[in-house]
C-alpha cells in the first residue's frame, strides 16, 4: 500500500520531548512494505524521543524543512534486526541512488554506517484515488458526522475564520496572514511553548476537507463543529443618538 509522502524528496519528521513539545527535523525517507523508512544517527535526541513516545507527525517538506503540505499522524518503530537494516537502506538506495552511494562511501570510511539507526514511520491515513482528484483519507475527526457534512457544505472562507477563532479559543495564536500549499488554505498558529500547528483547508472535492490540526482528540474539532453549526450574529450597530 502506498503512502502519501512515497514521492517526497524529504519530509518533516516531528517527534516529541518528555514535555510534549514536538521537534522537527527534515529527513530522508523511502517507502517499504506500506510505510516510510529513514536512517538517522543511533545517538542522535530524535531516536531517544522516539524510543520513549512513538506517536510521531510528518508532513512533505523542502531541504530546510520548510513544511509543504499537510502533517500526518503516524508511529515510529526503531528497527533492530540487521536484514530489515538492509532492505530499508536498499529501498532508500533505490529512491536516492547515486547521492545516497555516495553519502555510504565516506560514511564507510570513517565508520558513520556503524553509527546509524533505522525508523519505520507507519502513518494513520490511507491514499484513496477517485475523480475527479486524489484525497488523503485519514481517522480524522473531519470524518465524522456532523462536522463531516458541516465542512462539506461550508464555504472556504468560513472555514478558516472558524479554524481561527477555534485555535485562539485553545490557547494558540493565529498568524496574520495565511498561506496556500498544494491547493490548500493554511492557517498555521503558534502556542505559549513555541509549538506551532497548521490546518489545511482543502478544496471542496477533498475529502476530508479539513486536514492537519491539533490532535484527533483536542478540543479544537469539537468547537469547529460547533461554531460551524452555530454561525455567530453580526455585532449590533451602535443607534445614532437621533430619534427617529
């Protein structure tokens, strides 16, 4: 089964501290066997984060880690036996070739291969492809009835004044200006602790039509379903002070 990100030239891998403040970190990664697998250095935080909460996010993005698509959930696994090593570093071999030869070369040389681990990264979405477009189909709580319907039918404009409002409501704070990534609208917003979430408001052929956002069990879906269902009254004009 494929997975969304099998193309990426790199992806975003977020995993998480003791407090729950995720860190990111732009990756290599190949798909195997219906997951993504990557190889980092044993002793690097990340593989000690992983080792403690498998719960990891990951989302396409550029060398730098600039985030362009949407975040998905998913579990990391630490590989430990030597033949799947292997089958993970020929999958990544066969989607890097030449760079990845040569990045093996030198690390053979000073002995860097010996140092490294290898993740499998199993994601909590499927890839469903229908006219007249592809759509991430993930457990999502835009998924379910009612918010479901309630998206299908809202406006996009709506949509992300609601997700805005929603976000403040939970304690992040929405960037000024929004931004567009593969055909989505993004609303990204920061917390007190520096964590910063995005939302991705697909067009309305997508289904589901919102993705990314805090986790499936925050609060954050409860009140957008709830606000989209209750659309707030205009404020009441001030009376001119002249009787009629």
């Amino acid at each position: 089964m494929a997975t969304p990100l099998d193309d990426a030239r790199y992806i975003n891998l977020m995993s998480f501290k003791r407090d729950g403040a995720g860190v990111e970190t732009p990756v290599w990664a190949a798909p195997l066997d219906g997951k993504l697998v990557v190889f980092t250095n044993r002793d690097s935080y990340k593989v000690k984060r992983i080792g403690r909460n498998p719960k990891v996010r990951v989302a396409r993005c550029d060398a730098r880690g600039k985030v362009l698509g949407p975040w998905l959930d998913g579990t990391c696994a630490i590989a430990g036996d030597p033949v799947q090593n292997g089958r993970i570093l020929e999958a990544l071999g066969r989607k890097y070739g030449l760079q990845m030869r040569v990045l093996n070369f030198f690390a053979g040389l000073v002995g860097r291969d010996k140092q490294r681990a290898y993740l499998e990264i199993s994601l909590l979405v499927l890839l469903v492809c229908a006219m007249p477009a592809c759509a991430f189909l993930a457990k999502s709580p835009a998924l379910k009835s009612p918010l479901h319907e309630q998206l299908r039918k809202a406006e996009g404009t709506r949509i992300e004044q609601v997700a805005k409002d929603c976000l403040a409501q939970e304690g992040w704070k929405p960037d000024d200006i929004g931004s567009f990534a593969e055909g989505a609208t993004v609303v990204s917003a920061k917390n007190a602790a520096k964590e910063r979430v995005s939302v991705y408001i697909q067009p309305p052929e997508m289904d589901p039509r919102v993705t990314g956002g805090p986790g499936y069990d925050d609060p954050f879906w409860v009140c957008l379903g709830h606000d989209l269902a209750n659309p707030k009254a205009p404020p009441a004009e001030a009376p001119s002070g002249d009787a009629p």
